[in-house]
C-alpha cells in the first residue's frame, strides 16, 4: 500500500478540519450533552469510518478496505475499555456537565497526537526488526490474560489523574475553582492553571497507557501505519460522543472485559503466527483478514448480547 504524501496531508488537514468544527460547536453549547444528540453523532462518525472503508477499498483493493475496518472495530471497542476510567478521572476532578464535551475533545486530541507518534515507532520498528512481532505477539497475550482478570469496579475506585498532572500540579501554581472553559486565570495578580487544564491534560496522557496496549493490537491486523493511524483517529474522534451514550450504562457491561480479552488474544495468535511464518522455514498457517474481521464481529455481538441479558437478570 503505497499512501502519498498528499494523501497524509488530505487526511490530516480533513482531521483538523473536523475538531475545529467541533470546538466551534462545543463552544456555541449552552445545554448538556443528552444521549439523544450523541447518538445522532456515533451514528455520523460510523458512518465517516464506513465512507472512508469504502474509498480505501476503492482506491487500494477490497484486502486493505477490510484490515481498516477489523482495525477499527478493534480499536473502537478497545476504547470502551477507556470510558471507565475517563468517568473516574471526570468525577475526580468535578467536572460540570456542560463542560465534558469541551474536556473529551481536547482530550482526544492530545491523546492522537500522543498516539500518532507511537505509531510512527511502531511502524519504524516493524520495518527495521521484524521480530518484534514476537513481542507485540507475547505482549498482547499477556495484556489479554490481564484484561480477563482484571476488575471494572476495584479499578473505579482508584484516584483519578496520573503522576505527569501530580507532577504538574506540584510545580506549577493551580486553583480549584472552575472559571468556564479557561486554562489559566489571574488570583491576585497571579496567573494559576484551573482545574480544566489539569482534567484535559489527565485524559490525554492516560488514554496513550490505553495505546500501549491497543497500538500493538491494530498492528497486529494491518501493518500499515497509514490505515493504524486512521482506525485510532476514527476510534478516538467517535469515542467522546460514545461516552455521554454509555454513560448511564458502562456499568451494565458485565463482560466487556472477557470480550476484550478474548479479541487481544485472538490478535497475540494471530501475530505469533504471522511471526513463525516470516521468520521461520515452518509449515504455519495464518489466519486471513476476513476471518479476523468476523471472529471480531462475533465476538463483540456476544459479549453485548450476553452483558445486557445478564444486565437484566436480579442481583
């Protein structure tokens, strides 16, 4: 797959284009953001990925159309995972409502750049050793046995932030008070950072230990750092409006995490396969890109299907 420069740049400027547009509409909002608004938004931003799915198969075959797309789904649902913790750090720091459409937002938008330069690694890494997939391979394995472990409500009760926003707010002078959407304000005389400074800065640089785990997993489905960057860039850009959707309903997701899992898994497999094929006189098989995109589809039909009958059972 052989992607311009141009294209970079069309892409790029398109990205940009959209998160102006979505300032502009966030700074014009006077009322909360209802589940109502967000999923017309979802619905809007699935479709872009569905457009954007199409113009890839179109310009560069039916194959890379489908490893954007198992990339995407992939990375979507791994972003779910993040809502949790996005909720936590939201109500660690108080946030108004009418604010965290803004705090999302640009949130995001520091955790895609932040991403966009572990991709540009990853990709430099794959082309130089190409047995780093042995590590991404064990790397995802071991993720996904943490992940089938690992405990939605033990992991809401941990404070929100990380050390980088301690380590900010410990040497740089700060307020607790909220004044509307500014980063910094003047207390007698003295310019402070507000507390929208630090939630916006916590978003960020906590989703990239998100990335840590979800970049490696998009790779192991397409090596293409062109399509990588793009199913993060969809997942992320849809990820805010996601989060006033579930947010009444995180909590019902009972076996999100077993579902996770089981695709990071799959993945880990998959790219030890792929490993042992390319680096080894082995007879191994690998697993194609449309069963990957179906064993995704399937996994995630069952983990919904299975969460919102046991949502509906008595404690």
């Amino acid at each position: 797959m052989n992607v311009s420069p141009l294209v970079w740049g069309i892409t790029i400027a398109a990205l940009i284009g959209i998160i102006v547009l979505d300032l502009v509409i966030a700074e014009r909002r006077k009322t909360e953001f209802g589940p109502r608004e967000a999923t017309r938004w979802v619905i809007v931003y699935i479709a872009c990925a569905a457009v954007f799915a199409v113009i890839i198969g179109w310009k560069f075959g039916a194959q890379y159309a489908g490893e954007f797309v198992a990339g995407y789904l992939t990375e979507y649902s791994l972003s779910v995972d993040n809502l949790f913790v996005f909720m936590l750090i939201m109500s660690s720091f108080a946030v108004p409502v009418i604010y965290q459409h803004r705090v999302l937002l640009v949130g995001i938008v520091i955790a895609l750049i932040l991403r966009g330069t572990l991709i540009v690694i990853g990709a430099e890494l794959i082309s130089r050793f190409s047995a780093i997939f042995y590590l991404f391979a064990g790397f995802l394995l071991f993720t996904a046995w943490k992940v089938w472990t690992s405990d939605h409500e033990a992991e809401e009760t941990r404070e929100g932030g990380n050390a980088l926003v301690t380590w900010v707010s410990t040497r740089f002078p700060t307020t607790n008070e909220y004044h509307g959407t500014a980063l910094t304000t003047k207390i007698s005389g003295r310019r402070v950072l507000t507390p929208m400074a630090l939630v916006m800065l916590a978003i960020g640089t906590t989703d990239l230990l998100f990335a840590v785990d979800s970049i490696p997993a998009v790779f192991g489905i397409t090596q293409e750092a062109y399509l990588v960057f793009a199913a993060n860039a969809f997942a992320l850009m849809g990820l805010r409006q996601l989060y006033f959707l579930l947010k009444g309903v995180l909590g019902r997701l009972r076996h999100l995490n077993k579902g996770l899992a089981i695709i990071l898994g799959f993945i880990g497999l998959k790219l030890l396969l792929e490993a042992l094929h390319s680096t080894t006189s082995l007879p191994v098989p690998t697993i194609p890109i449309w069963f990957s995109l179906l064993f995704i589809v399937v996994v995630l039909a069952v983990t919904a299907a299975t969460s919102v009958r046991a949502a509906g059972r008595p404690e």
